[in-house]
C-alpha cells in the first residue's frame, strides 16, 4: 500500500486528481491512499512556513510526498526560490523516512516553448536531492504531438481539463505502479464520475504517459 501526501495548488486538486489516481489504482485491485496540502496559488515557500503542510509531513507516516510548485516557478529567478525550499521540504520529508517526488507541471496553452525550462528546473532539483520524478509536463508535452489528441486544458489554459487530470494520474500511477496500458477510461466513486473517456482517447493518454516515465521519469 502506497500512502501519499501532495503538497501544491491548483495544479495538484483541480479536477481531484490525487483521488483520481487512487480510484484508477484501485480499479487494478492495488491500494493507494493519497492526502493534500494545498492552496490556491501556493508555492513551496508557502508549504515550508505553512504549519499545517508540516505538520501532515512528520505526522502522517507516508510512502511518499509529492511536491508541486506554482506553475511560473521555475520560470521565474532561475528557479533558485523554487530550489532552496523543495531542498528543505525534501529534508524534513527524509527525516521521516518517505520518498520525496517532484510533480514537473506543464506549460500554459500558447507558451509550450516553456516547457524545456520547467522540466530542467524539476530534472535538476529532483537528481540533486536523489528524488523521485513525475514528468507530468512532458507526458503533456507528448501527448499534444500526437494526432488526435483531445484537449487536455482547462478552460483558462493554464490548468487541467477532466482529461488533463486523467493524463497527470495516469503518470503517477506508472512511476508507481507500472504500465499504465488499459487503466478504466471511466473513472467514478461514490459521489461522482472523475474521468469519463473513449477508449481511444484513454489510450492515448497512457501511452503518452508510459512513454514519459519511460524517457523522463526518475524512480
């Protein structure tokens, strides 16, 4: 059993999707229990002075913390902000005897080109502190190449659609779990339906992921 704690923004809980990545795990007959710490436009210099994120962290016996920062981050300064408190946060995660995994976003609609910056400044910091990776930017990144490809943003493309979500969970499962070929393209729980695709569609999308951790990923 994975328990995994995600600490970010908008960019972690739109459209639910750590309970997104559970609920596929499940549907395979593996148990994943995930938690969030998370504000709206939330940095990892927020998470390090927030005392409920650091609280969850020593407290809540995790396999694994996932750690998300705001989507301009690594844009701006050279990421060197985003460096000095994903060092910190990875401390206190390993004091605790979990993994930490960095959770590489993606660019907006319209400013693609900066993505090779956002996925250095993820590759970098995760090799530095012996860390997991999750290219979710670059399995983004993939799957817009591909013909076909639905529309995986959110309406303000910045953030995630539904299908948007769908992909990132399918990248965690597979740097967790494994071949991410064949998970449910329909995806409910009790309250709600989180993810609800063509099989083509579903597919696609997780082969864009398979192929991301396969390329970029760090384990």
């Amino acid at each position: 059993m994975y328990r995994i704690l995600f600490i970010g923004n908008s960019h972690t809980y739109l459209h639910y999707m750590p309970r997104l990545l559970s609920t596929l795990a499940k549907g395979r007959g593996q148990e994943i229990f995930t938690h969030q710490s998370t504000g709206e436009g939330a940095s990892l210099e927020w998470h390090w002075n927030h005392p409920e994120t650091s609280e969850l962290i020593t407290e809540g016996d995790w396999t694994h913390v996932v750690l998300q920062e705001r989507s301009r981050g690594p844009i701006e300064e050279n990421a060197s902000m985003m460096h000095r408190h994903a060092r910190r946060l990875d401390q206190r995660i390993g004091e605790t005897g979990a993994r930490t995994v960095f959770f590489m976003t993606w660019a907006a609609r319209g400013q693609e080109k900066e993505q090779a910056t956002i996925a250095k400044a993820y590759r970098d910091i995760a090799y530095e502190c012996g860390a997991m990776l999750a290219p979710v930017g670059m399995a983004w990144e993939l799957a817009r190449a591909r013909n076909s490809c639905p529309d995986i943003y959110h309406r303000d493309g910045r953030h995630a659609g539904k299908t948007g979500a769908y992909l990132s969970a399918c990248v965690f499962y597979t740097l967790l779990c494994g071949d991410p070929i064949g998970l449910s393209h329909v995806v409910e729980t009790d309250d709600r339906i989180l993810a609800d695709l063509p099989n083509r569609d579903a597919l696609l999308l997780q082969e864009a992921a398979s192929e991301a951790v396969a390329v970029y990923g760090i384990t």
